[in-house]
C-alpha cells in the first residue's frame, strides 16, 4: 500500500470517527431533553385518571420508549467507535512502519 492510500484511509476513519463523536453527543443530549421532558409530565400528573392525566401518562410512555431507543443506538455508536478506533490505530501503526 502506498503512503499516500494509508493517509486516505486514516483521513476517513478520523472523519468517521468524528462522526460517531458527534452523534454520540446529539443522542445524549436528546436524551437528556426526553428525560427532563418526563419529569416534568410526571410532576404535572396526578394521581387521579382524568383524561389530561392520562394522555400525559400515554405522553411519558412515548418519551420513555424513545429515550430507550436512542440508549441502544448509543450503545451500537459505542461499538462502532471502537471498531473505527482499532482500525485507525492499525493504521496509524502501518504508516509509522512505512516511515521508518
């Protein structure tokens, strides 16, 4: 392999791995909107079965399954990072050897 085609791929796998950081990110802070979203429904609903209390516990279901949602595509963007981070020290240490 060329120097040059061990730069490229070190160059995509930084972007991708940049990539997977930021969204890593994002879904954390969704999920901490979704979170604070539900406490809040959660103190506003009493324990009384009025129609406003039920779509607010209908509300927090919806929330909480998308707040699991994202939890386990966090873990599959955990798995991935480091996935790319193996890959991107191989190749780190393939172009250190083509230097020397």
């Amino acid at each position: 392999m060329s120097i040059s085609f061990t730069s490229s791929i070190i160059s995509r796998l930084k972007r991708e791995i940049t990539e997977i950081e930021r969204q890593i990110v994002n879904d954390k802070n969704k999920i901490a909107k979704i979170n604070a979203k539900v406490k809040q429904l959660q103190k506003d609903t009493t324990e009384g079965s009025s129609p406003a209390d039920q779509s607010k516990l209908t509300q927090i279901k919806k929330l909480s399954a998308q707040a699991a949602q994202l939890a386990d595509m966090q873990a599959d963007l955990a798995k991935q990072l480091s996935v790319k981070n193996a890959e991107l020290r191989l190749q780190l240490a393939k172009d250190k050897e083509k230097g020397m």
